[in-house]
C-alpha cells in the first residue's frame, strides 16, 4: 500500500507547487471530481457488476463489459462499440454496455453542461487549411489511441491509476507529443509573422499602426 501512496504524495507535491493552480477552485474541484469518477468506474464494474459465478459457463463474470474484466472510462474503443452496436442494432446479442454508457453520458452531460450555462456555439473550420489540419489530426489520434490502446482518458487517467507501466509509458508520450505539436505550431506562426514583417507593405502598415 505504500507505492500509491507515495505516487499520490509527489503529484499532490508538484501540482500544488503550481500557484496559479492553487487560486483556480474549479481547477482543484474538477480535479476531484474527474478522480472520483474513475474510482467510480472501477467500482462499479468491478463491484456491483461482478458476478461470482456466471450460470451458463460457471466461471466468474464481470457482467456489462465489452472486456469481460473489470472497466473503468475510456473513449477509444467504448466509442468503437458504439458505433457498431448502432450499425448492428437489430443484434440481440449486442446491449449498452459500461463503455458504452459512459460514452453517452460524456455527450449528454457535455451538451447539458454547455446549455446550462449558455455557452453552446455551433462550430466549423476556418478554411481549407483549418480542415486538412483537423483530419490529420483525427487520424493520428485515432491510430495512438489503437496503438497505445487508451487515450488520455483511458491510459493518462484510468490506466495510471492502477500504475501499470504500460500507461505511465503511454501517458508520457502523449505528453511530449502535445509538447512537439505546441512547437511546431509555435514555429508555424512565427514563421507567418516573419514573412508577413518582410513585405514592404505589412511592415509599413505595421509601424504606422504602432506608432
């Protein structure tokens, strides 16, 4: 019992450090919130959905997983499933599932949330450009998240929350891939204020705006 312990002790350290985090409330209960969440999850199909002996094979039996283990949230493959199971609706076989249902119920309490507070806004892509660099983006995500087998939500909180390994590796290479993608952007727009500040007419404007 110790290691979790220590493990939570040196994240609660380096986040608290942080004093913009410690004056943000809504950070640290959002925070609190997500953790519970999880912990729920692994409750629940863990606990209330365990069953000791199912009456058809005789084994143990974690009922309402696509895994047939214990689950806790994740959005790659739970997604998956939930296409499927609307392309293949009329299969009796096929029933919500916890995946599932927690996928549902990230799109519901989104949309809730977002009304509840007036903040929902229909949006779409600036430019061609704008939706060329979504789809790219769209497919690399799709392939780490099937490669590494979680997302951020399935490994950087649901898998490191039982430490294994795996998600550790995983959760820190989705970070130095936001880190490399965050400068490479960067790069993208300094190279665009560079070349806008070397035609004669931008830079002319520029000094009589700025002066």
């Amino acid at each position: 019992m110790w290691l979790p312990l220590i493990v939570a002790a040196v994240l609660l350290a380096f986040i608290f450090a942080n004093r913009d985090f410690r004056s943000a409330p809504g950070l640290i209960i959002g925070g609190l919130v997500v953790g519970v969440v999880i912990v729920g999850g692994w409750y629940v199909s863990g606990h209330l959905g365990y069953l000791p002996e199912d009456p058809q094979t005789l084994e143990e039996k974690f009922v309402a997983t696509n895994s047939g283990r214990l689950e806790s949230f994740s959005f790659v493959a739970p997604t998956a499933y939930l296409l499927e199971l609307l392309l293949l609706w009329t299969d009796q076989s096929r029933v919500v599932t916890f995946g599932i249902a927690g996928v549902l119920g990230m799109l519901l309490g989104s949309a809730s949330m977002a009304l509840a507070t007036r903040t929902f806004r229909w949006e779409g892509f600036a430019s061609v450009e704008d939706t060329s660099n979504h789809v790219v983006g769209g497919v690399l995500m799709g392939f780490g998240g099937v490669t590494a087998l979680g997302c951020t939500i399935g490994q950087g909180l649901t898998g490191v929350s039982t430490l294994a390994v795996g998600s550790i590796i995983a959760f820190a290479s989705i970070i130095a891939g936001c880190v490399v993608a965050l400068k490479y952007q960067m790069w993208r727009i300094e190279r665009v204020d560079a070349a806008s500040l070397a035609r004669p007419g931008v830079a002319a404007g520029r000094s009589i705006a700025s002066g």
